[in-house]
C-alpha cells in the first residue's frame, strides 16, 4: 500500500468488554476516519482477560490508520474517543471497560514521551496475544522495533505469536465490523451524534 508523504502508518489495538463492544468498536473506526485514513480492520477475536482474571471475556481487534497527526496528538485523540465512547477514565487498570484503544506501533518510528505515558511499540505488546494476533493478521511481517535501540529490531510480529500461543485467544468474526458498506454498520454510529 502507498502512504502520501507526510503521513504515517499507526496499528491501533481495540479491546472492550462492557455494553457492546462490536458496535463501540465500529464508532470508534467511524471516528477514527475523522482523522485519518483507516486502511484495514483485523478481524474481531474474543479473549480471555489478563491480569485481572475475574471478568467477563473481551473483545479485541485491530486497524490501520494512516495520518498526519504526530504520536502525541494521535494518543490525545485517542483518549478522547475513549472518553466519548463511555471509557471511565478513573476505573480500575485492567478491568471492565467499554473501550480501550491502544497505539501498538508507528511503523518505523519509536518513541518515548513519559510527560504522557506514551511508549511505542507498546510495551506490553511482546507478551499479549489479543494484540499481536489482530496485528498479525493485519501485518504479519512488521518489525515494530525495526528503528529502535533494541535487540529485537528484526523481531516480526508473526515471530512473536509462538512465545504466547497458550493465551485463549479465538476469532469470532471478519472484518466487516468495521465496514461503513456492511448492512449494520450504520447503527452504531448513529449513538454517538
């Protein structure tokens, strides 16, 4: 796929477990097209929760998003839609949430901006399957560390997927959750106007 100069190729990971996650999910690509180019959706996969085992599965995917916005403004954004799609940003890590939406990669660009807990390639992206498997599948060959001081800077993401094959992870559905042409597409969105 070309990129037109002066953007930049971002996979976000989407993950929820509150309310309706497919339709939260589908308004979030809505949006997510407000400010950008989004250039294909994983498929959706439910998974068992980590770290805070008691509660219900999540939902999780993945996009790629080509912009113009730089890291810090793309994460501002971000939080943003979170917010307008029913995030509490004051409830519990690794619990219940409607959304969440996390950068997973810039590709070909690393940064660390601790002012807003920003660190790319996500840094618990090496050990989550709900993440890697969508973006595996949306770009098996990417090396997310490819322009990093890292040792891992030739590490793909396919490569990765055997260190965390034990994780339940099991796609449920393609990618049309995220199609504006899909039959049901239009009624999520109609719930955040």
């Amino acid at each position: 796929m070309l990129y037109r100069a002066g953007r930049m190729r971002v996979f976000i990971g989407l993950g929820g477990n509150l309310g309706d996650p497919r339709g939260t999910f589908a308004s979030a690509a809505a949006q997510l097209r407000r400010i950008g180019l989004v250039a294909r959706a994983s498929s959706l996969y439910r998974t068992a929760p980590r770290d805070m085992v008691d509660q219900e599965p999540f939902l999780n995917a993945a996009v790629e998003l080509e912009t113009e916005l730089e890291p810090r403004d793309l994460l501002e954004e971000l939080k943003r839609l979170e917010l307008m799609l029913g995030r509490n940003p004051d409830g519990i890590r690794f619990g219940p949430r409607t959304i969440d939406l996390d950068i997973l990669s810039l590709d070909g660009r690393c940064v660390e901006d601790l002012d807003v807990r920003l660190i790319v390639p996500h840094p618990r992206l090496v050990e989550r399957r709900f993440a890697l498997e969508p973006l595996a599948e949306l770009a098996p060959g990417l090396r997310p560390w490819r322009n990093c001081a890292d040792v891992r800077r030739d590490v793909t993401v396919l490569d990765l997927l055997p260190s965390v094959a034990d994780q339940d992870v099991q796609r449920v559905e393609g990618p049309e959750w995220a199609d504006p042409a899909s039959a049901d597409w239009a009624g999520p969105i109609s719930r955040i106007h």
